[in-house]
C-alpha cells in the first residue's frame, strides 16, 4: 500500500503535467487514500482534467474536490 506521502506527491506530478492547469493554485492532501483537492482553476474543463489526472494515480481511492472556477479577464474593464 502507498503510504499518503507518496499518493500525494503522485498526484501533485499527475496536476503538473497538464499542459493548461496552473498547478501552483491547488493544494493537494491525502489520508488513507482519500485526495482531497483546494484550490481555483479556470475553467470547468480544467476542474475535469485535475479530477481525472488525480482519480488515475495508483493509491487514490477516492477524490474530493473544493475547487473554486476563476475565468480569466481579457481587459480590466471586464469585472
């Protein structure tokens, strides 16, 4: 069995390496398996591909999410 640490640090990997995620506004933690995920994304596409990229990693039987959709502004007038 994986011990949380490494189901973490897996998980973390899986999330960098999607070419249009931030993975530096997530917070990923594990307990028994369980990966819970904070944090914002910007689209509902992103918040898909994270939930599937953690769902995919050997150890992780179940994934909570807590993530928030930020969409981006193109102009500061946009609020």
């Amino acid at each position: 069995m994986l011990t949380d640490l490494i189901i973490r640090k897996k998980a973390e990997i899986a999330i960098a390496s999607l070419p249009d995620v931030e993975a530096h506004h997530l917070h990923i933690a594990s307990e028994k398996g369980n990966v819970a995920v904070t944090g914002h994304i910007h689209s509902e596409k992103e918040r898909q591909a994270v939930l599937a990229a953690i769902d995919n990693v050997e150890g992780v039987k179940k994934v909570s999410e807590y993530l928030k959709v930020i969409e981006y502004r193109t102009y500061p007038s946009e609020h």
